[in-house]
C-alpha cells in the first residue's frame, strides 16, 4: 500500500491541496484491495448476493443528493443514482459483516463528486474499516464511545462549555456520532470547507482526525452554545454547526493546534476508549480490544503532526505554484491547471508528492508498527 508522505500530510492540513490533484491523492491514500475486486463485488451483488442490504439502498438513493443540491452543485440525477447504487451495493456484498449502513450513502454521495466509482469504493472501505472501525456496528458503540472520549477532552479544554451542555442535559455524543459517520458531510460544511476535511481524513487515515474536527466545531459556537437556555437551542446550533465555517484553512489550523497530540497517540487513545467503554458499560469491537487505533505512530523526538505556519502563510518549502488558490474549489477534482500529467486511469498524476523524502517517516502504520491492512479483498 501506498502512504501519504508528510509532505502530503503537510500540505492537507495547510490547505493547499490542488483540485486537480484531489482525485489521485484520495485514490493513493485508499485502501489497496485485490484487482477486479470492485468489479467482482458488483456482479455478485447484482445477482442477488446481499438481498438484506438492497431495499435500504433504495430507499436512501433518492434522498442523498438534496444536501448536495443545496451546496450549490449541479448533479445529474440519473447517472449519480446509479453510480452511487453500485458503490453501495458493491462494498454491501464485499463486507458483509457490515453490509450497508445509513450514512454510507452521504459518504459514497461526497467521493463520486471527486473520484471514480472504484476509487470510491476503496475510500469507503478506507473510512469503514480503517477510519473508523467498529462505527458502522448496528449498535453503533464506538461512535458512542468516541463521543465520550470526545467529552471528556473537550471538559479538560472548556469545563464550562461542557458543564453547561450537561447542565442542558445536551446528548453531545449523539450529535458528534453523526458528524463522525457522516464524516461531516451532514454538518452544512461549505464543499470547499468540506473537501479540505476529507483531504485531512484521508491522507492521515485516523479517526483521531475527526475528533479534532468535532473539537472544533464545538469551540466555533462556543458563545452560542453558553447563551443557550435549553437543550432545543442547543440542539438546533449542533445539528449544522457548519454553516458558521466560511474559511477552510481556519478551521484546519484550529484542529491541528488543539494540545491533543500526547492524547491521540495510538496506545493513550486506546486506553481513554477502554476507560471510556467501562464507564459506559458497553463492549468495545474486537478490532479495538485487540490494538490501538488513532494518529499514525511517530519516532522518538518526532512529532505526531505536521508543523503548520500559521493561518494566511505560505507552508515552509512551498513552491510558488502552489500558493492559496483564490477561486472557489469545485468538486469534480478534474479541470487544474493545463500542463498538469495524468496517470494510467486518466486522472491527474500526482504521484511526485508521494515520493519519499530524506528524513520521512516510514508511512502510516498501526499500533503494531505494521502498514494497515484491510479484512477484507487483499491479494
């Protein structure tokens, strides 16, 4: 498998990803499944293979792209319908210890903007099984989990925000298990916001990414959120907290500098769940019994982010092509600038940010120090 560089690391939580760029970047940082397996999956699901999931599927298609309409994005309706209903069927019949979740559907929905249906498919076994395993259970405990790791650093950061919110009797980690799901796509981020995001999610491969999102988000209407008087209040700002978010590289610079790094280490983020799962009273999934899952692991004397200039600088070593682009981002991924190569599917060739560099770490690897690997279509 193929890790993103901390120069691509870097870059994403500048961001200064380039459009045109986005579809092999995203494509890179995916999961590496076996060839012709997005291919077999489809087949097999067409011929009757995962029955269970079929009728959901349906019933959700038609209602995914209204979020996207309203983003200001023109989608033809026919062709998206069926390019989302292979995805969704595909990876239903190539995990069927998950099958087909609702929410997958907002997730496949953002991918196709961007990438191929394949593609697609390999991000969305990327975000099931590696970005947040276990979240997609039909008792959803790791989202409730998580959002009560979540609580608690966000007590130890703003006791009063959190005091009030409990005082409220505000369910925080029900809200953040639906950011987390929809990897915010149900949060009415601005696109251009959003795809920055999913820049981030992606390259860094954690869900200790989206946790500082949601931290985030938080801290963004934290004066809303004192002022409120009940939970309905409450509630109406957290169920689309991102319409506040107009500037991408604010929000991406207020996560990184959250003072987390320590706390979102693999094996600290582990324990926290454990401690988490015990007061809660719920069974954590198998994969996260087993080993530790969050920020990528880092040597001694590194630090587990990316150094980042502050918000409006220019990333250290930045070439001159490669400033803040002005224009507003679209989500086809496709029309760069000319000159830009492509790869050997058409997309364009991005592949230079993936070389390695003198001094790089070895890539993303899991608790174990092992590259991740998927349970599922390897070869």
């Amino acid at each position: 498998m193929n890790y993103a560089s901390e120069e691509v690391q870097r870059l994403a939580w500048c961001g200064l990803i380039e459009e045109h760029e986005r579809p092999h970047i995203w494509r890179r940082s995916a999961l590496r499944l076996r060839p012709g397996c997005y291919g077999e999956s489809l087949r097999a699901a067409r011929r009757g293979g995962c029955p269970s999931a079929v009728k959901q599927i349906e019933k959700d298609l038609h209602r995914t792209f209204g979020s996207v309409h309203a983003r200001g994005v023109r989608v033809p309706q026919a062709e998206a319908l069926a390019s989302l209903r292979n995805v969704l069927l595909a990876y239903a019949e190539h995990n069927p210890a998950i099958g087909y979740t609702q929410s997958m559907n907002l997730l496949v929905s953002l991918l196709l903007l961007v990438v191929d249906e394949e593609t697609a498919f390999c991000c969305l076994a990327t975000v099931v099984e590696c970005v947040l395993p276990g979240h997609f259970a039909p008792d959803m405990a790791m989202s409730l989990i998580d959002g009560a790791v979540l609580g608690e650093l966000l007590t130890a950061e703003d006791p009063e925000l959190m005091a009030h919110l409990a005082e409220l009797q505000v369910a925080t980690a029900l809200i953040t298990a639906q950011w987390q799901l929809s990897c915010f796509v149900a949060t009415a981020l601005p696109l251009p916001v959003l795809l920055r995001v999913w820049d981030c999610m992606l390259v860094e491969g954690s869900s200790a990414t989206l946790l500082r999102f949601c931290a985030v988000l938080f801290k963004l209407h934290r004066e809303e959120l004192l002022s409120a008087t009940d939970a309905g209040d409450a509630y109406v700002i957290l169920m689309s907290p991102g319409h506040a978010v107009a500037d991408a590289r604010t929000l991406l610079h207020a996560a990184h500098a959250l003072p987390w790094a320590d706390k979102l280490q693999p094996a600290a983020l582990a324990g926290l769940r454990a401690q988490q799962a015990r007061l809660l009273q719920l069974r954590m999934p198998e994969p996260h019994a087993a080993r530790a899952v969050g920020v990528p692991a880092v040597a001694p004397g590194e630090q587990g982010m990316p150094r980042l200039p502050p918000p409006g600088a220019t990333a250290p070593g930045t070439p001159p092509d490669r400033r803040p682009a002005s224009r507003a981002e679209g989500p086809a991924g496709g029309a760069g600038p000319a000159g830009g190569g492509r790869d050997s599917t058409g997309a364009p060739d991005a592949s230079h940010l993936f070389e390695d560099r003198a001094g790089a770490g070895e890539g993303r690897r899991a608790a174990d120090g092992q590259p991740r690997r998927s349970a599922h279509g390897y070869g």
